[in-house]
C-alpha cells in the first residue's frame, strides 16, 4: 500500500500543502517547530484512528481558521483509493469524510481501508507506561488485522462501564444484586473473545520482535514478549476451549461482585491485561536502558507492520517520527533495510541525520509549507 498524494490546509499549521509521495522513502525535513510532525498526523488520521499526539478534535483545525481540509489518494496494491477529510470550527463533531467520493458516517470506514503504522518518539511509553498503553497497542493491532476485533472491544468497553456504573448503584440501595448477573454473562463473553484474540496477536508479535531486536542488536540480545491475562494468566484459551474459558471467567466476576460494589469499580477482567516485555529475561520497564526501551518499541512496532504484512497482500505505510537520529548508523540501516518493501515517511531536521537514504522524495517544511524537492 502507498500513498500518492496527500493535500492539507488548515490542519494545525498546514497550509497548501500538496504533495506527490515516492512509493517508497519519503523523508520530511526542516527545522523544529516547522509542521512536519503535523504533516505524519495528517497522513495518520487517514487510518480512521485519533491523533497519535493525543490532539482533541478542536486542534485539528489552524488556529487563525475556520475549517481544516485534507486529501489523500493511496494505491492499496490492486486499486486507488481516495479519501476526502474536512472539518469545521462550527460543528466539530460532524466530520465531513468521503471515500472514493461517497460520503461516509464515522471514521471506521477509513479504518478499513488505508492501513499504517506510526513510530514517535512517545512511543517508549508503550515500555515506561502503564498496561492500557500497552492494552490499546494490541487492541489496534488486533483490529488492523481482524475489522471484528473492533466492535468486540468497543462492547467490552461499554459492557465494563455499564456494569461499574450498576455496582455503584447496588451500593446506593437503588439497583438489585441479581441485575449484576446479566451484564457479567455478557462481559465474560465478550472479555473473553478479546482476551483469546490478544493472546493470538501476542504470540505472532513475539515471534516477530524476538527476530527483529535479535537482527537489530547483532543477536546479543533476545527480547521476548509475552501476555498476561489478568483472568487467565499466562494460558489465555485457545479459540476451541471457548465455552470453558467464558465460565471460568464469569467465575471470577461473580466470586468478586461484593468486592467490586463495596469499592464501585470492576476488579477482574480483561480491562486489567498487560504485555510484558523482557530482554534477556529481565522485565525492560525496570532493567532496561534508555536505548533498549527506545529499541524495543520500535521493533513492536516494525512487528506490528510485519505481521499486517504477512497476514494480507500489502504491507501498511510507515511513518517514523524524529527516529533515525538516535541510532546510530549501523542500526538505521538495519532499520531501512526491515522497512525496505514498504512505503516510509521519516521526519528529521536535519538531512544528513538520515543515512542511507540513496533514494526517495525530500519535503522541505517551513512554516506549514511544504516544499518537495
Ligand atoms: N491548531 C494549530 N493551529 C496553528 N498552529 C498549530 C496548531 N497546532 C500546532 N501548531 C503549530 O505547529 C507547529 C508544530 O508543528 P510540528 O510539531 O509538526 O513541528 P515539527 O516540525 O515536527 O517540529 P520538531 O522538529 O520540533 O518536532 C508549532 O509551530 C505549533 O504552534
Ligand atoms: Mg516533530
């Protein structure tokens, strides 16, 4: 899959932008404060997913402007597509997208259509952070591979909220303790689903990132991944000991449900999985240094775009935030070389931070412009 044009104005400080991609190295320069971050966001929201900077849908739009527009045109190996964004300071919520033309409700439309995966600098959260980091890391994957996965873990969510919500009532004398009994059917079911689909997404990324960190560090170090399920532990069902798996966790709900309403919120379930990550055995979120976190989630996130690779005929676009200047030069070209048949657009300030880049297309961002050279 790669993208072959991109226009953009009036999102953040984009103006005019107007571009025709290499179909493969795109590097973006210029110096900081300039907009070439905005410019991966502005391909990035094309996946139907949120800013990855966290930006709330009001700062979409340029400060000094009304409404922010962006267009996208992108070959996804047997056909090219089109996508129209637009969004107005009036009416935030009302996203005006179309799709070859035809308007769409919502972005789940653009979910399934132009896939990417993006690497920045926050992305050591995904080691440092808390497990929903971790949990909503797997949760896209999940998704990006399985369009299913999606409703299952937006039901999860809602099932979860709804049931919290009931505890607290119980607690007040305004609900019975029996009603709980319905929704813990439901959550048990739905949780897990999602617990069967983590374990199966983590044990390909496993696979992945232990080749790619082994290639990345010349094999002197092994990085493993693994799941903890907060029901199931370290042996979350298999897709065929469904019936089993769903009783053993309503169990657990149900051996919890005092203790969730005394507290108000729900205790066990897959809300509270984690992903671990080791090298050499030892937890990288307390051993690991700075560079090997930062290594480390970069390679979960090359997995993440080999898996999609292997699992479909195209391979996702790759958009690489401020990465190559940390590496060292050797490890850039290891990088370059496992990003070699797919589509990338790499920021950097400065050219040179990016060795090995003998080919491609260089976009020179200045002030919100984009210029391509
Ligand atoms: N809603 C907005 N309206 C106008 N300008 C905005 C908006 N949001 C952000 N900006 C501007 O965008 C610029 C930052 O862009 P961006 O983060 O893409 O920079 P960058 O080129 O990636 O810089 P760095 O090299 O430091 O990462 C800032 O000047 C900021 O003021
Ligand atoms: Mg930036």
């Amino acid at each position: 899959m790669y993208v072959t044009a991109v226009k953009a104005d009036g999102y953040k400080n984009l103006k005019n932008v107007m571009i025709t991609p290499h179909p493969e190295y795109n590097l973006i320069t210029g110096m900081n404060a300039q907009g070439k971050t905005n410019l991966l966001e502005a391909i990035w929201l094309m996946t139907g997913c949120r800013s990855f900077r966290g930006s709330k849908d009001r700062d979409y739009i340029c400060l000094d402007k009304n409404i922010m527009e962006l267009g996208m045109s992108f070959y996804d190996g047997r056909r090219t597509q089109k996508i129209e964004y637009a969004m107005s300071r009036e009416n935030i919520k009302d996203k005006k997208i179309k799709l070859n033309g035809v308007p769409i409700k919502g972005t789940n439309g653009l979910f399934d259509s132009f896939k990417a995966v993006v690497f920045t600098p926050d992305d050591t959260e995904l080691i440092k952070g808390g497990p929903e980091k971790r949990r909503s890391f797997v949760d896209l994957c999940c998704c990006q591979l399985n369009g299913r996965c999606l409703d299952s873990v937006r039901r999860y969510d809602l099932l979860l909220n709804h049931r919290n919500v009931l505890l607290k009532s119980i607690a007040a004398g305004k609900a019975s303790r029996d009603s709980v009994y319905v929704w813990d059917q439901q959550l048990a079911a739905i949780g897990t689903f999602v617990s069967g689909k983590r374990h199966e997404y983590i044990k390909k990324l496993n696979k992945a990132c232990s080749e790619l960190y082994s290639r990345i560090t010349g094999g002197r170090e092994e990085l493993t991944v693994s799941y903890n399920s907060n029901i199931f532990g370290g042996n979350p069902p298999e897709e065929n000991e469904g019936n089993d798996a769903v009783a053993k966790y309503y169990m657990k709900l149900s051996d919890s449900v005092e203790d969730d309403i005394r507290l108000g919120y729900t205790l066990w379930g897959a809300h509270r999985d984690d992903l671990i990550v080791k090298i050499n055995g030892l937890n990288i979120r307390e051993f690991g240094s700075q560079g090997q976190k930062k290594t480390a989630a970069l390679v979960m996130k090359l997995g993440q775009a080999e898996i999609y690779s292997k699992n479909n005929d195209e391979t996702p676009v790759i958009l690489l935030d401020d990465v190559m200047g940390e590496l060292d030069e050797s490890r850039q070209a290891l990088v370059f070389d496992i990003v070699k048949n797919m589509q990338v657009f790499i920021t950097a300030c400065n050219e040179n931070a990016v060795k090995g880049l003998s080919q491609g297309a260089v976009f020179r961002v200045e002030k919100g412009e984009v210029t391509q050279y």
